[in-house]
C-alpha cells in the first residue's frame, strides 16, 4: 500500500472495539472509515460520539464497501474464524482479538487464505505489546537475563456475568494471553504439549462444551530449543484476582510477575564468582517503565490511560485487565506498519495459529488425560 494513502480501517464490534477508535482517529495516515455493530441503537450512539458516518449492522455490509482496505475484529469468539476468513477473501486486512478460532481446522483455513490473498492478518494479543513484556523483551536483547532457561505464564479470571458465550468454555481455548510471552520472547513456536484439567467447575457450566475443568495447566516444548513452558487458565470457580502474568527465568537475571495488582514484578540476580552468595543482590522489586516512545507522537498518550475519560465507559476486559499493560497503540501501529510492509505483522497467521492451538491441543491433552499432542504446523 502507497505509503501517502490514508489505510481506511472498519471496526467491528464496538463494545472492547471502541476503545481503539480515537486511536486509529489519531494514528498519521489512517481513519476509522466505518463501524458496524448489530444494534442500530448502540451502532448510533458510538458513531454520534466519534463522529463516524458509515455505519453498518452487518458484517456482509462492511465487506461489500469497497472504501474498506482493513477490518478490525472485536465480535465474540465464535465469530473470529468465519469472519476473518471471510473478510481475507473479500480482500481486506484482518485485525482480529484472541483468539484466532477455536478449532484446528480453523487455525489452518485462515493460514491458508492468508497466503492466496497476500493481505495481512495479525491476532491482536495484548500482551506481547504490554509495557511488561516489553521491558523483559528488552533486557533480554541486551543481554541481562542470559541464556532463558524457563518460561512459565498464567491467566486467571472470574468470568461469571459475562456473555452467554463464556459459560463453562474450556480454559485453555482462550490461553494466548499467558502463551503469547512465552513463545514471542525466543521468537519460537511450540512443538508439543501436555496439560491436565483440575477441579470442577459447576454442573450447569459443563454441558455446552463438554469441559469440567475449573482449571488447566498445560507443559509445552518450544520448537528448535532445549525449553519448555508452562501455563495455566482459570475461568471459572477459582478464587483469585485477575491476573494475566508472565516469568522467565534466566541464568544471570530472572523476571517475575508481580503476585497482587499494584506491586512492582520482581528481578532475581545470580551469584557470580565476583559476587558470592553472602554478596548477591536481595531479590528487587523494580518499576516497568511506560514504552511510548516507540509510537508515532499523537497515539503516545493512549498507553497510559482508557480512550474514553468517562467513568465507566471502559469494557470491563480492559478495567479487569489494568488496562492491558498500555498496549493497544502498540497493537494498531504494529497491524498498520505491518500493511504498509514496513515490518511483519506479530503474530502473522502461522504464529497466531501456533499461539491459539497451544491451548486448543492442551485441552485435547487434558481430555486424554495428559497424553501428549503434537502441535501442526501449516
């Protein structure tokens, strides 16, 4: 795409999806070009506060514009495969929130129609653009964390209230946000994995997808390394405060997630013979610093803060989350950069795929009581 053309952006679904509206408004060389959602009512009010005149209630509207060169998808889960697929064959960029799908023919039917249309989709996964990953990314580059030794992530959340899609859905079909950090930061994929479920979740959650399991852990070996990776889901019947965490382990320094919201992670540094155990630095809780200097100027500001300054707008992912680590402007000038081919979109399709049929095989593990699934590659 010429670098002097505006990329016309459709968001789709607009109640997580609004909260990336005045961000594209403010990116250099790009526009919000039409929403669309189900409700004419809800649709109305979003673009009367953005000041959006194309508006549509159906996903078939917004890939018969021709004005569209990108769809950013934020419609419930079950919605991701069939319309990222359809909106590659249509000849957009697709934009899509995690997961990729929840099956692994999907995973390979979007890889697929990725390549036959030479557009490019990125799964849109917060957490490998938070100011947390970024600052473990970085002191890896350089060198301070050593050769990494283990990876281990978590995600645990009470997802009681929300819509009726959630109710009993299998953990691990939604993992990508503890996987993510473990694979992007040595830039591999995983090969392999085993999980069990543990616990029960309530008798009425179980029957829609056929999973008890209050939560799951999963063990996954990284392709062309000697490391594996652990992580465990939770959403339902577990007490515990939302968390979305990531640790690695290193063998001169290692990153740990903070335990409770507000706490600072926490950096373990090795003895060395120049500094004996009686020597060795205390373990040190550390500030992460905010990453919005990697940005374009006018977006800087939506690392730190909600787009919306009213009380109570934010959708309740993004309150739950802290504001999922400052990264949604990192996610749009990552897709963007990536459209205009000055950089490869992260995750592309295969490692989305990779990303999502981590969990999506992790539960066939633990249906199979931890026998061990190979994951495919496309």
């Amino acid at each position: 795409m010429a670098n002097d053309k505006p990329i016309r952006v459709a968001i789709i679904g607009l109640g997580f999806g609004a909260e990336f509206i005045p961000i594209y408004q403010n990116y250099p060389g790009a526009e919000v070009a039409a929403i669309c959602r189900r409700s004419q009512k809800a649709l109305d009010e979003c673009g009367d506060r953005w000041k959006i005149a194309k508006r549509y209630t159906t996903f078939e509207q917004v890939l018969a514009d021709p004005d569209i060169d990108a769809v950013h998808i934020n419609s419930p889960i079950p919605d991701h495969a069939p319309q990222s697929l359809a909106a590659l064959q249509a000849g957009k960029h697709v934009a899509c929130t995690v997961p990729m799908a929840t099956s692994i023919e999907d995973c390979g039917k979007i890889v697929a129609a990725q390549r036959a249309s030479g557009k490019v989709y990125m799964m849109m996964e917060t957490v490998v653009y938070s100011r947390e990953y970024l600052f473990v990314k970085e002191m890896y580059d350089k060198g301070e964390l050593g050769r990494i030794q283990f990876l281990r992530g978590s995600h645990q959340q009470d997802m009681d209230g929300w819509p009726d899609y959630w109710p009993g859905l299998p953990p691990m079909h939604y993992a990508t946000h503890c996987v993510s950090p473990c694979l992007a930061l040595v830039g591999k994929h995983a090969e392999h994995v085993v999980c069990h479920g543990s616990g029960r979740i309530r008798e009425e959650l179980i029957p829609r997808y056929g999973s008890p399991y209050a939560i799951e852990t999963a063990t996954f070996k990284i392709k062309d390394t000697d490391l594996a990776a652990e992580v465990t889901r939770s959403l339902f019947d577990t007490a515990r405060q939302y968390r979305e965490s990531f640790d690695a382990y290193g063998s001169k320094k290692s990153f740990e997630w903070q335990q409770v919201e507000g706490e600072e992670p926490v950096i373990h540094t090795k003895s060395t013979p120049e500094h004996p155990l009686e020597e060795r630095e205390i373990p040190q809780r550390v500030p992460v610093p905010d990453y919005a200097r990697l940005l374009p100027g006018p977006i800087q500001r939506f690392t730190t803060k909600g787009v919306y300054d009213l009380e109570g707008d934010q959708h309740l992912s993004f309150a739950q989350g802290g504001g999922h680590g400052g990264s949604h402007p990192h996610l749009v000038h990552a897709w963007l950069s990536a459209i205009r081919g000055e950089r490869p979109a992260l995750p592309d399709a295969a490692t989305s795929a990779n990303w999502t049929m981590v969990g999506i095989c992790a539960h066939m593990s633990a249906q199979k009581d931890g026998e061990k699934v190979v994951i495919p590659t496309f």
